[in-house]
C-alpha cells in the first residue's frame, strides 16, 4: 500500500495532476503492442488438416470459402480475417464503395481497414504526444480532446478520401456521357455492332473522360471473354454508381428484349442526356448570383464604405 502511494505521488509530482492517467494510458499501449503479435497470428487452415489425413477437399468448395479472405496479394493475406468485416452485408458494401472510388484490386477491402486503423492509432499518438508538450498543466477535458480529436480525424480520413474519390469519378462519368452517347450512336449507325461500338468509343474518349473510358473498356472486355450482355452492362451501373447509366443500361436491355432498333433507343436517349446536361449547366448558372452575394458583401462592400465614408469620420476626429 505504501509503494503505491509512493508511485502515485511520484507520478503527480513529476507530470502533474493528470500523472497517473499517463502511466495507465502508457501501459496500455504496452500490454496492446505485447499482445498484437498473438491477436494477429493466423489460425490453422481446416483443409491443410483435411489434406494430411488423405482426404480430398472439393476445389471449387475451398475457393468459395477463400473468396471473401484472398486479398490477391501475400502481404496482408494472412490478416484479412482481421483487417475485413465479418458481417457479409457490411463486407459487400464496403467492397462497392470502394470500386465505385475506383479502387478494384482484391485486397481494398483490407487496405482500406490497414489504413484507418493505422491512422486512428497513430493520430491517437500523436494527440497524445501533443499533450505532453503543452506548457502548462492540461485540466481533463483538455486532454481528451487533444487525444480523441487527432484519433476520430485520423480514423474517417480514409472514408473522407474515398468518398470524394467517388464524387469526382461520378462527375466524370455524368459529364462525359452524353458525349460517349453521341459518338455511340454514330458508331452504330455506320453498321458496327454495340460491342464494336463500345470500343470504339473507349478509345476516343480517353483523353477527355478517362473514367467513362475506362468502364467502356471493362465491358468491352469482359463482352469479349463471353460473358452475358446483360450481366455486363448491370455490373457497369453498379461500378458507376450513375442515374444516367442505370437508365442506360435499362434502355439497351428493354431493346434487346422486344427487339426494338438500338440506335432508335440510343438517339432518343441521347437526346435526352443533351437536355438533361443543358439543365444542369442552367441550375449551376442561376445558383451562381447567390453565390456571389457573399463575396461581394465581404470584398466590395467594407472596401466602398472606407473609401466613401473614412475621410468624413477622419474629419470628425480631427474636428474633436
């Protein structure tokens, strides 16, 4: 008991009032670096047992179940049961999120985790840090914002950045495709096949809409592999994550299902996706005199009353 109020004493004396909340906050950082080696360390595949007694695991069953888990690269592999979500609901949303933003690769979803939680425990060190170099001796709420506001900024960066990632891939793709519609019905016209088409307008748009051009790419590809047209152009509206898109996509579908004309629905939907941009360019134009008042208000305003007013107040000063 008495070693105890030694060490308590020790600790106020030499940090402060707040000593003994440092010593406890810095041993568990300890207990938590001891324990990641353990926490980390992958459990025992079941089908390397199931192998080693002479048993025969199905393929086909053993990469459905490595599916979720096989983040396609050997680096975070054996810490993406830890890194990724275990709820299914939660993991598939994460994962289109995350292609939306662009990021297709099979270990996003773990990367993603890797770097929010990399952040939120560094940020956490560093505010803590930070409250060891104030001046003087920080009362309570002090020290827990300066910890927990670095820790939250560092753990939802990550979901900052790809969220604004996705906002500027979708106006790509909103700006660019009423062009691409455009180019798409020509290509139709002069006698070549929606996947030519497709194609063709992938490699023209590149320069201008790289986005777009790289989802035309995907499913110009994957029409190429053999896979179903329909299934191609409904993964494409969800990768986009666009209105236009979806509609489109459920233009062509209706058409190849009552065999109407494709280029009759590609120039009547083109048309609309032209209107459609003039409106958008209009709500923008007549937002903008809004937008300005406030920068009008600040900078020409207090500029016009010193010119206008100052030398009658300098008058009044100089007069009394």
């Amino acid at each position: 008991m008495q070693v105890l109020t030694q060490s308590w004493d020790f600790l106020i004396a030499a940090f402060g009032p707040l000593g003994p909340l440092y010593a406890l906050g810095f041993i568990g950082i300890i207990m938590i670096l001891l324990s990641a080696p353990m926490a980390f360390k992958p459990k025992e595949d079941p089908f390397k047992k199931l192998r080693g007694a002479g048993v025969a695991v199905p393929r086909g069953k053993e990469a459905a179940v490595r599916l979720r888990y096989d983040s396609g690269g050997p680096s975070l592999e054996k810490l993406a049961p830890f890194l990724e979500p275990k709820d299914q609901k939660e993991f598939s949303e994460t994962r289109l999120k995350l292609i939306q933003a662009g990021y297709r690769s099979r270990s996003a979803v773990s990367t993603f985790h890797l770097f929010r939680f990399v952040l939120g425990v560094g940020s956490l060190a560093v505010g803590t840090l930070s409250v060891f170099l104030l001046p003087n001796d920080p009362d309570l709420p002090t020290v827990v914002l300066s910890v927990l506001i670095p820790g939250c900024i560092g753990y939802f960066l990550p979901n900052y950045w790809v969220e604004r990632r996705k906002q500027a891939r979708q106006e790509d793709v909103t700006n660019g495709f009423p062009d691409a519609l455009d180019l798409m019905l020509v290509c139709v016209e002069a006698g070549q096949s929606l996947d030519q088409a497709i194609l063709r307008v992938a490699n023209e748009i590149q320069g201008s809409y790289p986005t777009l051009a790289e989802e035309f790419e995907i499913v110009a590809n994957e029409m190429r592999a053999g896979k179903d047209r329909v299934t191609v152009l409904r993964d494409m509206a969800e990768r986009c994550g666009v209105t236009d898109i979806s509609s489109f996509v459920t233009v062509l579908v209706q058409s190849a299902t009552f065999g109407t004309s494709i280029s009759d629905a590609l120039r009547v939907y083109a048309s609309e996706m032209r209107d459609k941009r003039v409106m958008r360019a209009e709500e923008k134009a007549n937002t903008l005199p809004t937008k300005l008042t406030l920068g009008t208000m600040m900078f020409t305003v207090p500029p016009l009353l010193i010119i206008l007013v100052g030398p009658s107040i300098y008058d009044m000063f100089q007069y009394f």
